[in-house]
C-alpha cells in the first residue's frame, strides 16, 4: 500500500563528523551524517513535505544510528551544522501540488472554452433562427398583385418583367416583394415553373431586375439583394458581393446581410 499513498524520504546533506569515534566499533573519524527530507507521495509523486530527520553511519563497521542512539557531540554537531545550512525541501517535493493545480486549471480553462463554444454555438444558431424567421415572414408577403402605393418599387419590376418576358412562361402570375433599409434593398421574386427555364435563363431574372432597379434614381445606387425563389426555394442570389445558383445548400443565407442592422439590434435589446 505505500507504494501507492504513502510517505518516503530523500537525503538532502551529508557530511563527516569529524573527531567523533564510533560508539559501536569506537573507530575515530569514520562517522558520516545524512539529513533526510520526508514526504507524503502518491504513486510515488511527491504532493508536500513532512519534516526532517537525520541519520548516521560509520563506514568501517557500516552501522546506522538513529536519532534516538546519537551522543551529544553528535547532536551538537548536527544542531551546529542545521543552524548554518537550515531547514529546507527540494522544490520536486512539490510536484503533486503542482500537477493538480495544472490539472485544475485545465479542467477549468477547457471547461469553460466548452461552455463559450455551447454559448457561440447557441448564440449563433439563435442569430440564424432571426435571420430565418425575418426571411420567412418576408416571403410571405409575396403577391402577384404589388400595390403601387404600399409597394411601389415591387409593382415598378413587376411591369418591367412583364414587358420583357416573351416566351410561354405565366409571367403575369410571378410573384413579388421588396423593402428597403438603410441603403440596401431586398427583392425577392417567386416563379413557380421556375424548373421549366435554362440556367442561363434563370440568370436573365436576375438581370431584368437589376435593370428596373438601375432605371429609377431612387434605387439606381443601392445594393440590391436579390433572391428568386420557386415553388419551394430560393434558386438563385444575388448581392453586392455574391451571385450563384444552386451552389449552396442554403443559398438564401447570402441574402441575411439584408437583415444585419435589424438583427443586431434585436441581439442588442434581447441582451440588455
């Protein structure tokens, strides 16, 4: 058992005594001193010390007194030289205080880098879960019926696509919606046969309504993010700094910069 939680010792000066005789074979000068520094271990790490003691040995007959056995010159010689070198440890007697408050303080630091990445993490898919509810809401108010006076803008691109959509597509069934904040202008447009047109020719949506956009002065210099959306996604993207179709699983969350500002503020009021 004391191999695993136990105490042990480690000798920390020796020394002769000399002039001193052998009390057992009484030879002269032949007495060396050792003090030993005690600890308490587990599994042989040191965790403090426990004191000191001494021993001696003769070298001829190989004897070992205790301090129990010592003669008085004995004792005044290891006073003498105790006084002059003092009581002290090895800094390893230590280490097993060292090694768990490392370990605590590891625990702690990982423990709470976890709780700040489980807080991001719930931070960051509530600030989605807005972005989402925000866009969804939005999509809601798509009509195929833009008011010109609630919605100027939308009912402004809707007669603009109705008047350069040539083919056999329901162009007079598209759907539309647009707000505007701060600069930035949100339009979202749904085409339910959206399937039925080419790549390229679903790219022409995005550019008939950056062109009715750039024919107005009041929303020629705004950054436009566009979204065109079928029966069930968004297909297509556009922003002031990204475009793409169909090359993210979730495209729609390019247009959430559109959000930003509002969002933050909702973070903001919801913190305070």
């Amino acid at each position: 058992m004391n191999y695993i939680i136990g105490t042990n010792s480690t000798k920390i000066d020796v020394f002769p005594l000399n002039n001193l005789s052998c009390h057992a074979c009484e030879s002269q000068s032949s007495l060396m001193a050792a003090r030993h520094a005690k600890y308490f271990h587990i599994l042989s790490i040191p965790f403090f010390p426990l004191g000191h003691f001494a021993t001696v040995t003769c070298i001829k007959c190989q004897k070992t007194f205790t301090e129990n056995q010592f003669t008085g010159p004995i004792h005044n010689m290891l006073t003498e030289r105790e006084i002059i070198f003092k009581k002290r440890w090895p800094a390893w007697h230590f280490l097993g205080v060292f090694v768990v408050a490392a370990l605590f303080f590891f625990v702690t630091c990982t423990m709470s880098f976890i709780e700040n990445v489980k807080k991001g993490s719930s931070s960051k898919l509530e600030e989605n879960s807005l972005y989402s509810t925000q866009y969804e809401n939005d999509i809601k108010k798509l009509t195929n019926r833009p008011d010109k006076e609630s919605d100027s803008i939308a009912f402004r691109i809707k007669h603009y696509v109705d008047a350069n959509v040539t083919d056999q597509m329901d162009r007079f069934n598209f759907k539309y919606f647009t707000s505007v904040k701060d600069g930035r202008i949100l339009v979202l447009m749904k085409v339910d046969d959206l399937d039925k047109v080419s790549a390229e020719g679903r790219k022409d949506f995005i550019s008939l309504i950056e062109d009715a956009l750039y024919d107005s002065d009041y929303t020629a210099d705004k950054g436009a993010y566009i979204g065109i959306l079928n029966d069930f996604d968004t297909e297509l993207v556009s922003t002031p700094t990204y475009e793409f179709t169909r090359a993210k699983p979730d495209p729609e969350t390019e247009l959430y910069e559109f959000y930003r500002d509002e969002i933050d503020t909702i973070i903001k009021d919801t913190i305070q």
